[in-house]
C-alpha cells in the first residue's frame, strides 16, 4: 500500500479507520507502515474540524483513497458516503442480556 500512497501526497483522501471513522483529510505524509501524516482533518459526516494536524497509526488505518471534489466543498456532496460506523441502539442491554445468557443471573 504504502508506494501508492505516493500518488496522494499533498492531495484530499477519505480514511476510514478501524473503529469506523471517516476522515477527509490532506495527506501530508506516510511511512513503510503505512502511519500517515494528515493535515486540514475534519471528520467525513459531520464536517467537524478534529485538528490542523494529525498522526494516525497505521494499525487504525483501513483504507485510504483519493477524494474526487467536483471543485465544490458543500455539505451535499461531502456526505455522500454513508456512516461507516456501527451503532446499535442499547447495544448496552443486548451485551446484558449475553453475559446472562453466558453466566446466569450473577451480574
């Protein structure tokens, strides 16, 4: 991965990360495992600005690519992509109800 991340440096990329979030970012720099210097971050739905600059470990990183930009930055076109993250409504409760079936009532 990392010889072509070459292609991107100083260019807008998507970075989805393991814990399911996506980033929109200028790719400002990377290493052999794959660490990338990020700058300009904002998160992908919400547009939220989360640094000037960022590492991200490479271990988080899932998958980087270009952002194709229409030459617009609107909100429309930016939240194309769907939510990468996985909610669950009360996950809580669904989690209680597994440690009960597992151990019994002993919580």
């Amino acid at each position: 991965m990392s010889p072509l991340l070459k292609d991107y440096l100083n260019q807008r990329v998507v970075i989805i990360t393991t814990d399911g979030q996506c980033l929109l970012a200028t790719l400002s720099g990377f290493d052999k495992s794959i660490n990338l210097l990020l700058s300009d971050v904002k998160e992908r739905f919400t547009q939220s600005s989360i640094a000037g600059a960022y590492v991200l470990q490479g271990s988080q990183v899932v998958c980087c690519g270009p952002f194709e930009d229409s030459g617009s930055d609107s909100t429309e076109e930016v939240a194309q992509l769907q939510n990468t993250k996985n909610i669950v409504d009360r996950e809580h409760e669904i989690w209680k109800e597994v440690w009960r079936t597992e151990h019994g009532d002993a919580l």
